[in-house]
C-alpha cells in the first residue's frame, strides 16, 4: 500500500507541475512535507544531493525521498511516479503540439506560464533558504546574521555561476569538500 501512495504522490506532483524538474520542486516540497515524509532540512539536502549529480533533479530527489520511506522499492515507485505518467503524456502530447505550436492561443498561454515557473522556483529557493538558515526558528534577522558564512558561499556561487562558465557539479564538489574541512 505505501508504495501504491508513494507512486501517486509523485505522479500527482508531475502532473500538477509546469516547467519541469527544478518547477516541480515547490510542490513537491508541499507535499512531501504535508506527508510528514520528510522534513524541510532532509529535502534541501535530497536538492542538494540532486544538483550534485548529473541528470534531471526531479527524479532524483522523489529517489531520495522513496528511499527514506521505503528502501529500494520506495525509491523504484517515486521515481517511477515522477517519470512514467508524464513521459506517457508528453509522447502522447508532442504528438498533437507539432500541429498546434503556431497557434496564437497556445502562444498566448505558453507566454503566461513561462512567468509562473519563475515565480514557483523563487518560492522554492525562498523557502530552501528558511531551512538552510533555519529562519523559521531563528526569524530571519537572527538566521541571516548567524549565518553569513552560508550567505557568503551561496553569494560566491551565484557569481561564479554568472561571470563564468564553470560546471556547477564542480562548484557542488568543491563546496562539498570546503564544507568537510570547514564545518567538520
């Protein structure tokens, strides 16, 4: 049965999401938190675990979590949730969208969507930030004061990633690496 509800969760999360793997992680996270499957802290580090390896986030992440509920089995059916029915729809959907891509009302949309999935993955990066911070426990005040070092690094990144055309699995390893030699 949890592997039967581990599957549609996922799947309902692909369904509901627009824009792909990163845009999905906002609902994701709504909705693996309001299963008390995990907590905010486990899911920044099942993204950050995610970005670190090469592939799409989405399936990585919904791995991390079936495998915390359930082991192997519990990682087959939330990766399985979030790539099966959508795959199954996008071949479903290609299909039909190579005849209607010119049309004004699907551009019409398309033009409004494109601005919703920065808004979802803003949110996300907002609220990863509380639990990175821990400012729902702090307040914000307090978290970003006492963690300055976190800001640093996470400033540095974002200007690396944007004056330069570094890796950013390279940038994961070296934080990663700092962090074992700094925060051990």
């Amino acid at each position: 049965m949890l592997m039967w509800k581990i599957f549609f969760l996922f799947a309902r999360v692909a369904f509901f999401s627009w824009g792909g793997g990163p845009a999905s992680l906002a609902l994701m996270q709504r909705e693996v938190l309001g299963a008390g499957w995990v907590s905010a802290n486990e899911f920044a580090d099942a993204v950050a675990l995610g970005n670190a390896l090469p592939g799409p986030i989405a399936p990585q992440v919904s791995g991390f979590i079936g495998y915390k509920l359930a082991g192997l089995p519990g990682a087959v059916a939330a990766v399985a949730g979030t790539v099966l029915p959508t795959t199954i729809l996008m071949l479903i959907m290609v299909a039909y969208f190579m005849g209607v891509k010119d049309s004004p009302a699907v551009k019409s949309m398309l033009q409004a969507v494109r601005p919703v999935v920065v808004g979802l993955l803003l949110w996300t990066a907002y609220d990863m930030a509380a639990a990175v911070f821990s400012a729902k426990q702090l307040g914000w005040t307090a978290a970003l004061v006492g963690g300055w070092d976190k800001i640093l690094i996470a400033l540095v990144v974002f200007a690396l990633l944007l004056a330069t055309r570094i890796n950013p699995a390279l940038i994961v390893l070296g934080a990663a690496v700092f962090g074992f030699f700094v925060y051990r």
